[in-house]
C-alpha cells in the first residue's frame, strides 16, 4: 500500500511520539521508583520506534538518530546513578544541539530543514529555507531553556505533564505561524518570482 504524503508525515509524528507516550505510560506518579522502569521502557520504545521508521520508510531520519543516541545516553546514566536528573536534561541537549546546527548552517548557507522537509513541501526558493531555519535555531533556543526553567523549578511530574500540555502545543502552535510565510514562498515559486519582485 501506497502512503500518501500527509499519511507519511502523520505516520512519522506517531513513531516519534511513541516512546514518549509509553514512558508516561509505563511511569506511575505515585510510586517514584517506577521512574527507573519508565526510563527502560522508553530507551526500549526508542529503539523499536527506529525500528519501525527503517521498515516504514527504508530509513532511520538523522533527528531519530540524534534523539535515539541521546536517550540511549542519557537514559544509561539515569539508570547506572538512579539519578532522573539526566533524562530531564536530555531535551536541553537535544534542543540546544538542534539549535546550534541550524543557525549555524544559516550562518554557512547550509539550511539543513530543506534536507529534512523538502520532501513534504512544495517547491521553495533558498531564501524560504534560510528563514524557516533561522526561525526554528530561536525556537529550540526558547525549548531549551523552558526546559531548563521547568525542571530546575517544578516536581518531576509537572515537567513530565509540560512535555505533552505545553512543548507539543508550542511546536503546534510555531509551526502554524510559519505557514503564511511558507505559503506567500510556495506561491511566489510557482509564478517563478522572487519576493522583491512581487
């Protein structure tokens, strides 16, 4: 069976939500030690979701890569010290990492959305690309440090809850605001014109 391209993408959100939601799952807020069992199922939930996106879609995405690695990580660390400090830092890393590679492949010209997303959208110029990679390196800056805010501040749970109530939302929420930017690109690229020229 053929997936269309939208059936694609929403199949890719339910692979890379997967372990997340089997670590809300599987942690039990009323019992802290279930934060160790947790942390075993998602690194297990992670390697099954990699899985599944090689089987799915012939590949392993770079950013699944990433995460994977770093829940790998930062999860064995969890584990060996029985110490949840370091799952709680990993989207930090993760967010600042993203960051850091976006905006400075915007410094370079190198806009690493385009490689990530391009088979999603239609057509856009580089220009399109530069900005949506700019906007997403401020982005992840904001995730990071709500994220460093949040569980510096806040009991496990609250952070746990914030991961589906208030990051999902956000991602939401910022990616529909680029959509008139991203539409007026598409739209200028299929009358073959540039912005200054509209």
């Amino acid at each position: 069976m053929t997936l269309s391209t939208n059936q694609k993408q929403l199949l890719k959100i339910v692979i890379e939500i997967f372990p997340l939601a089997l670590f809300l799952y599987a942690y039990d807020a009323k019992d802290w030690e279930t934060v160790f069992f947790a942390t075993q199922v998602f690194m297990g939930a992670m390697v099954a979701s990699m899985v599944a996106s090689k089987l799915v879609f012939g590949k392993i995405g770079l950013i699944l890569w990433i995460s994977g690695a770093l829940v790998g990580i930062m999860g064995g660390l969890t584990l060996y010290f029985r110490d949840p400090m370091f799952i709680k830092i990993k989207p930090t890393i993760l967010y600042g990492f993203f960051a850091a590679a976006l905006l400075i492949g915007v410094a370079y010209g190198k806009y690493f959305l385009k490689n990530i997303f391009e088979a999603g959208f239609p057509p856009m110029p580089d220009e399109a690309w530069k900005k949506l990679s700019f906007r997403f390196g401020l982005f992840y800056i904001l995730n990071a440090v709500l994220n460093e805010i949040i569980h510096r501040n806040f009991a496990f749970d609250t952070w746990l809850e914030t991961k589906i109530w208030l990051f999902i939302p956000l991602s939401f929420i910022f990616m529909m605001a680029q959509m008139p930017m991203l539409m007026k690109y598409m739209d200028l690229e299929e009358a073959g014109k540039t912005p200054e020229e509209d």
